[in-house]
C-alpha cells in the first residue's frame, strides 16, 4: 500500500484496485443539473481530523499530530499546513473548526485571543492559497472547567461573558474567512439533576445570548447563516438541544426562528432515539434544514462514537431527504467523523475520508434512482388522495367544522384504511438499491 506521502491526488476510478481511489465519487460528474461536488459540499472536521489523536476514555494518544514542531504556535501553523494539504489530497473544498481546534491556549483569555487572530490570519492565506472555504466555525464553549456547568446558561454571569466574547471573536473570524455559515453546539448547555438548576431561567439566558449574537452578526455586516446543532446528551444528561423538534420550539418561543437552521448529526440523531432520516425531515418540514455533520453511531456503544460513516441505507436516505429538501444552500456534509483508535496512521486517515466520501456519493446515486422510479412517492401520493376530493379536500381547505364532519361520519359504515405496505416498498427499495 502506498504511503500518506506517495498520494498526490485521490482520483475517481472506479475500476482501480488502488485503495487510494474513489470508486463512486466523480466531483465533476453532473446529477440532476449539477455536478455532484455541489449536492454534497463535502467538509472537514478540524478537531477530529487535525486536532484528534485517538484518545479516549480509557485511554491515550494512539498518533502523534505537533508535525515534528515543539514551538506551541508553531505546532499549530504545522497542523493547518497538514490540513490544507489533506484537503488538497482528498479534493475538499469546506473546512470546519472550533476556535480551540486552531490555536494553542494562552494563561489569559486576552493571550489566547492574540493566539486565535494570528491563526485566523494565517488560515486566510491558506485558503486563498489552496482556493478553500470555510463552511462554518464555532466556539468551544464547553471543554475548559470554567463551563461545566454550561456557557450561555451557567449558573456564573462571568462565564456567561467569556462564552460571549469568545463566539464574538468567533463570527468576527467567520467574517475575515467568508464562512458560509456559523454553528452554535450547546455543548453542556443542560443539566446532570433539577435538585441545583432553574431551567426557566437557563433557558432564557440562552435566548438572550443568541439574540445577542443576532445582534452583533448584523452589526458586522456578516451574512453567513446561524445553525442550532440538536444533541440530547452527553456530555450532560439532557440537553436543552435534545432534538430537531425540541429546537424549534426553543426557536419559536423566543422568537428565533427566522434566524437559526439546524445543523443535523446522525450519530446524535441515533442518540435521541431518532433515525438520521426523521431528523432532518423533522428540519425539512419545519422550514429549518440548514447542514449536515456526517458520521455514524455504533448502537452497541451509548456515546458518541463520531464513526465515519459507511452505511450506504442511511446515506441513500439521507441523500433523498437532502434533495427533497431542495439541496444544500449555505450548508454541506461536514465529516465530524474520526478514525477507529486503532486506524494510527496518516494513511488510515485518507481511508476513512475515502469511504465516507464513497459512501455518501452511492447515497446520492441511489437517491436520485429512487426519485426517477418514482414508485414510492407515487404510493405515498396515493396513500392521501382521500384529501383530494369529497371531505378530505374541505378539511385540508379549511371549510369545514366538527358539526358537519360529525354529521358525515353518522353516513359512515366500515371504513377500510388501506395497506401500508411496508415490506412491499422496502422491497422497491432493495430493488434500485442492488437489482438491474
């Protein structure tokens, strides 16, 4: 096998035995109008890929990620050079980072400040170097113990402040870098037991804090979009961004709805008891799919496993729910996604990116053949047509009331509902998956 080094460029061949190769992703190939980088807008994860060195609860580093530097600045510069050149390899054309994946912390905030421009700075000449963007970036406003009780709604104002200063410094490097958008991922935004928390008063602290941010991105002139990443726990037991619909009605209680989308993340999707698929039709349907973290849980395991995602079923379903949802705008598939401990090596990593990458194009593939059959949707259509007509279609237009749907349901004897048919479409289904 060839080394990290020896890979100049991962191309499409779906005929090589080069495991260096991508065997269903063609960037350049035209589906449904467009070329097939565009629907994906494929992005890479900064803290797992650059930052992530295999260490876990039980245990260590399994790879060594300074790049032969020892200078902490320069351990950083070292990172974003390997990450440019990564992208470069893996013909990326996104990033994402938090503000603590870039540069090193400093004793104060204002030196870690200082740390956090100078990278900004030097990731803009990186991107006009390489012809990248930045997807979007966020605050770590949850690994230092100042926020283990919360950011926007810790219990201390001080932390309230720091969290504050900290995305302000956040969207004024999503402006510098032409971010596309700009995530906020409450990350011990929620509570371990009611016995110490006022979650009326947390909730509201939330609220006041993200219409500040609302306030200060107009002030800047910064036109990226807002994200909410719904996550229902761990690290905290429950979350107040438990899920899709749980932020909507946060959003619309406070009366945020027309500024924030929802970035969706299948393993956290799983974690709530939810499919990938439900959550972002969840988003879909509520006028707030915005991007997507792509990765994969292990339902053996009860944590995030950020696993790169393989399972070509829920790529295809996710696809399908990308393109009924009209296709990314501002959004893409950000691969928040690392490594199995155990994969150690410079070239493992180009493998996991692979076979995400791979995965997520099949996806689309079968997602636009399920579209053109077309024999699901139409079952689905015909499931309803007794909205179309007759009663149905006075309830949908709003022209009736409980007196005359009472005075037609006494005309009523043995209504039959149809079958659903489930295991018939999951069949179709297999059929475009595997068949002719």
């Amino acid at each position: 096998m060839k080394t990290y080094r020896e890979v100049a460029r991962v191309v499409y061949a779906p005929q090589s035995s080069d495991p260096f190769t991508f065997k269903h992703y063609d960037p350049e190939a035209v589906v449904l109008g467009k070329p097939m980088k565009e629907h994906l807008r494929f992005a890479m994860s900064y803290w797992h890929t650059i930052g992530g060195a295999g260490t876990d609860m039980f245990g260590g580093d399994t790879m060594d990620k300074k790049f032969g530097a020892t200078d902490p600045l320069a351990i950083y510069k070292a990172k974003a050079d390997f990450a440019f050149g990564l992208m470069d390899k893996l013909q990326l054309e996104y990033y994402c980072f938090h503000d603590a994946d870039i540069a090193p912390e400093g004793k104060t905030f204002r030196e870690s400040l200082g740390y956090f421009e100078t990278m900004v700075d030097y990731l803009a000449a990186l991107q006009k170097k390489h012809r990248k963007k930045l997807l979007w970036n966020t605050a770590n406003n949850f690994s230092d113990k100042k926020f283990m009780a919360g950011a926007a709604t810790s219990p201390n104002a001080d932390v309230f402040a720091i969290a504050a200063a900290k995305v302000k410094a956040g969207l004024d490097a999503a402006k510098r870098l032409g971010a596309a958008g700009y995530v906020f991922w409450g990350g011990r935004e929620g509570y371990d037991t009611l016995l110490n928390t006022d979650m009326g008063f947390e909730l509201d602290n939330l609220a006041r804090f993200l219409q500040m941010a609302v306030d200060y991105k107009r002030k800047i002139g910064f036109t990226g979009l807002f994200y909410i990443e719904p996550k229902p726990k761990e690290p905290t037991k429950h979350q107040y961004d438990f899920d899709a619909a749980t932020c909507m009605n946060f959003l619309r209680k406070y009366h945020l709805e027309t500024e924030f989308k929802l970035n969706i993340e299948a393993n956290h999707a799983t974690l709530a008891g939810h499919t990938f698929q439900h959550e972002l039709r969840t988003a879909a349907i509520n006028g707030a799919f915005g991007s997507i973290d792509a990765n994969q849980g292990d339902l053996f395991l009860g944590w995030d496993t950020d696993q790169f995602p393989t399972n070509v079923y829920d790529t295809t379903l996710c696809m399908l729910e990308v393109l009924k949802a009209g296709g990314f705008t501002s959004g893409g598939l950000n691969f928040d996604a690392k490594a199995r401990r155990q994969s150690n090596t410079f070239e493992d990593i180009l493998l996991s990116y692979i076979a995400g990458m791979d995965a997520f194009a099949l996806g689309l593939r079968m997602a636009v053949r399920l579209i053109e059959d077309g024999r699901i949707e139409d079952f689905v259509r015909h499931r309803y047509a007794s909205y179309r007509s007759g009663i149905g279609a006075q309830i949908v237009a709003g022209t009736t009331d409980f007196d005359a749907l009472f005075k037609h349901a006494l005309t009523l004897q043995d209504v039959e509902v149809e079958s659903g048919r489930q295991e018939y479409l999951e069949t179709i289904f297999n059929e475009i998956m595997f068949g002719k």
